[in-house]
C-alpha cells in the first residue's frame, strides 16, 4: 500500500497531490491515506502536508528498504524481491535457509546490521549500523568447480559500482576483498548448496563499510564515508550493485570467465606484486603474473616456476 | 538401557541370565528389568524367558537400529551416532540438516523407507522398505572442486562391501551407480554446504536395493536378494560400508583420490566400453580409456582426440 502511494507521487513529480485524490486512485478512505502517510514518514520518507493543496513528497529516506531499492530499478529479475530486516544474525544465514526452501533467483535479503557477519572460512565480518550488508540468491546452472569464478566476477560487479557512485578508486585483492589503497572497504563471501555435479544455489553475500563509524572498524579496513567526500547513498550503491551483478552474472553464464577477466584485471590490487598466499598451511611466495580463464592465480615463483594458485590468503607486498 | 541390556547378554554368550542378575548389575527393580526385556521383543530381539534360569538372547533383528548398527562396529568415527527413523522423506534432507545445526563428522543417518528418495539431478530414489537408505556426515578438509571424488571414492566402499558381504560381482558406472549386469543395485549421492574455497560439510548418501520385492522397482533395477542366493544381512552390509568408507576415506584424506583409483579400476563397468554421455544438453560419444587422478572420465573420441569428462549420465554400449 505504502508502494502505491510512492508510486502516485512518483506520478506527480514534486507537486502535491490532494488527499481526495489518492484516496480516490486507491479506493480507500481520507483517513486511510492519512495512516498510510504516518506510516512513509515513520519510514524515513518527508511529506509535506499543506491544507487545500495536499501531500507532497519532499525526500526519500537512504535506508535498505523494498521500496527505495525497487524505485526505478532497471534489473530484470535481481531485487524482485527483497526482503530487508533492521538486524540480522547474518544475511547470508537468512538467504540461504531461504533459498533452501526455494526462493527464487533473484530474491536478496538486506540488513541493517549483522550480529554475526560473516566472513571467509569462518571469520566475523564486523557489521555495524551504516553499511551494506546484502546477500542474493543466484541458481547458476554451473558445477561446484565454477563456483569460485562467481566471487570474482561478483568483485568485478561490486568495484566497478562503488567507482561509479563514489569516484573512489576501489581495487580488488584476489580472490574476494575490494580494496581502497592498503584497507579494506568490502568483502564478498560466495556460499553454495550443491551435489557432486550440479549447483543447487549460490548466495553471494556482500559487505560494504560505507558511513560506518571507522573507529567501529578493525584497523585494516575503511569506510567509503571516509575516503570519498560526499554522502554516499546506500540506497543508489545498493541498486547499482544489483544492476552490475545482474549485467556481468549474464555475461559469465553465456561466455564464461574469460570476457570479464579483461575488467577484472583492470581493477587488480593483486597483479604485478610480489604476493605471499597461506591456503590449507601451505605457503607460496612469488611475483602475481596474471588469472587465468578458470579464475585462479597465476604466479611465477622465485624458481621461475609458475603455479595455479585456486584459494588463498594474500599478503601483498607494496 | 536397552542397550545395556544387550551388552550384559553379550557377556553371557549364549547362556542365560537371570533377571536378578541383570537388575543387580544395572540397578533397577526385576519389573523394570522385565519392561526393558518386553521393549527389545518389541524391536525384534527373541528374547527366551524361562523360570529359574533367567532370560536368553535367542536372535538378533535385522533392523538398522543404533543398537545393531553400533554392535561390534569397528570405525573410529563413523557411526558413533546413528539416527534412525522408520521414515524419511529423505535421509540425505535429515542429515543435511542436522549438520548445518553442527552435527560432527561421523553421525549417520538411516531409514526404513524414504516417502521423497532423492537421486542426482532432481531425480527419484525409489525406496521401499527392505532397501538401505544411509546418509553420512562428513567433514573433510577439501575444496569444493574436489567433491566429486568423494563420490567415487564412497563408490569403492560400496562395491568392495557388497561383493564381500554378498558374493555378488557389483561393478561401479562411473560416476555413482553400483551395477549387477546391467541393471542398478545401488546410487550415490553426494551433496555439499560450501564457500568458495572450503566445504564445509559433505553428506553421502548411499540408497541400496537389499531385499526390496524387485516389482516395486524400475525395470533398470534390481535387488541383491534377486541377484544373490541367501538372506542379506542389512545390518551387516550397512556395517561393512561404515567400516569401508571410513577406511577408504582416511586414504583419500591422506593421499588423494590417486591411491584408491586402482581399485576403482578394477571394480568398472565402465573402462574398456564405448559410451555415450549426455552432460548440460551436450553429447559426447567414445571409447572410455580410464579415470584420472582428479576422478574424470577420460574418453577417446572417434576422431582420436582424448577428452576429460567431468560429469554427466553415462549410457554403456555393451
């Protein structure tokens, strides 16, 4: 209901519109509308009321809520449905018991903040008030061994986005954190239920620190708050990740890895570096050449041997 | 209690006990003795009662309960809990459950029947009672891309144990089918909870077709009663497995599929044949040369080319 009348202002531009004729367009009483009106603005929306003349819209709250992603949202099925919570143990939690009881591709879980965020093998991701902390359900008909490719591709997606709303120039380390110089501002965590061939789902979590306070933060990471100048719009960041990820999601189940792996390498934090890599106690140490189609890291050791590096922890060496 | 009961039997070979000596030794009345007594009858122990001499443990059920599935059982882990139920829609649902709520490595899971058996691809298992329908956690330490050897390995286990158990030449069609000629006896299937990097719990599911009445089958199947002379032991064959499957996976865990691909050589129905697989709407057709360290088909084009097969359904020429 709240939607329709965001819509009928939509309709009007920044001009008021009577309460009769909201009332009318909707079919339901004045005091109905007048409810409906205290429910937006409790929501975070302005609304100007002025005797004779009506409601007029006057600004949208930046908050992670259905109506403010889905306003003019230009994906095609990424956002259909969102389902946005104040606080939550931890989105990729919540998009995955849905997912299992089969909510569709497209559905995204948004949260507030996280109590228990999540990060890579078993890590926390602080979560407080003030970021993005958004997880989707994608059923990629890919199998289990593709499924690192979809973190790589979701990066592409995530740093291309926050350099165009922000003007930062974010990075990606290899293989799941965007990067603003040598701190973190987001993490991207893939999680899957699958047989031994086949992906049942995929729910690529993302967490962004955005106007969260930095003093909250662990000291290797960094806020777009604090390393851009502006307000950053979670709302407007949230929507052009959706569209990007939808875009390049595409892309990567028609051809595959290899037409995103010229972008990704652009926004590389990782190449051309010395890197050291801890994966399963074991340790590489050598110079990042390139990733290849499969998305694994290809680096020449001081042997001049080169080796497929497929998970890890980076270190890189500045 | 019950099972208390049965290790005081246990004790006693083949002798009998008297109620006063088992109500000393556990330290509950005569009654309660005789109530426990009646609880064992009822899950199909033959229990002789006889005045004076005591109680006697005549026959054993053939029933996967804890109580028989854990008798004299050898694993380390696998096993050491044992959920059982009459019915399930699917033990592969249960037990993915119960280890996303953090149950360890090792639990089983086992039914009577499934009402909704699942095979791969979003397929039917048909399970009637008479079948083995088993799920196993585990909790190995691998990457997602590795999975699918598991399954190959689990397939090793089986097919050892059906032959030891049953006499029976089972043979393995790669990649989860367990065959008797050419019709199905047992499938594998594997599922996972993973990131991108690291699995987080693998569940196998073992469905095999012990005594069930073959008409209640698809014409593809049959059973180990039709296909071996005497009565099969379900407990017993389910044991084996556990025993196996935990033997061959400490091998895999240490060193990788490599060590178990021989036997796998040799229990294959499907090396040496012409086949034709059928895998994400694409057909391949050749000459199946063998299995490669990494658990791929390697199969010989007609146009000489060799090409590794990572998935798909297999159909053997004979």
């Amino acid at each position: 209901m709240d939607e329709k009348i965001l819509r009928i202002f939509g309709k009007h531009d920044d001009n008021y519109v009577s309460g009769e004729e909201i009332s009318k367009e909707l079919g339901f009483s004045r005091a109905s509308v007048w409810k409906h009106i205290q429910t937006l603005r409790h929501l975070g929306y302005e609304i100007d009321a002025v005797p004779h003349l009506g409601y007029k819209l006057v600004a949208r709250p930046d908050r992670l809520i259905p109506e403010e992603i889905q306003y003019k949202l230009s994906t095609r099925s990424l956002g259909n449905k969102v389902l946005a919570y104040e606080s939550l143990d931890s989105t990729n939690n919540t998009a995955y018991g849905l997912a299992e009881k089969g909510e569709k591709e497209g559905a995204i879980v948004v949260a507030e903040r996280q109590k228990k965020g999540k990060g890579r093998q078993g890590r926390n991701w602080i979560s407080p008030n003030g970021g993005i902390y958004l997880s989707c359900i994608l059923r990629p008909d890919i199998e289990p061994r593709e499924v690192a490719k979809i973190t790589l591709v979701a990066a592409v997606a995530v740093c291309s986005s926050i350099r165009e709303i922000t003007g930062v120039s974010a990075m990606i380390k290899w293989p799941n954190d965007i990067m603003i110089g040598k701190k973190k501002v987001c993490g991207i965590l893939t999680e899957m239920k699958a047989e031994q061939d086949r992906v049942d789902f995929v729910i690529v979590g993302i967490g962004i620190n955005v106007g969260a306070a930095t003093g909250n933060l662990p000291k290797t990471a960094t806020s777009l708050a604090k390393e851009s100048e502006g307000k950053i719009s979670k709302v407007a960041l949230t929507k052009k990740i959706l569209e990007s990820l939808e875009e390049h999601m595409a892309l990567f189940n028609k051809e595959g890895f290899g037409k995103i792996r010229n972008e990704w390498r652009d926004y590389s934090a990782t190449l051309g570096h010395h890197v050291k890599i801890h994966c399963h106690n074991e340790k590489t140490e050598g110079h990042a050449l390139d990733v290849d189609k499969d998305g694994a890291l290809v680096v020449r050791l001081d042997s001049g041997i080169q080796k497929r590096i497929l998970s890890g922890d980076v270190t890189i060496a500045h």
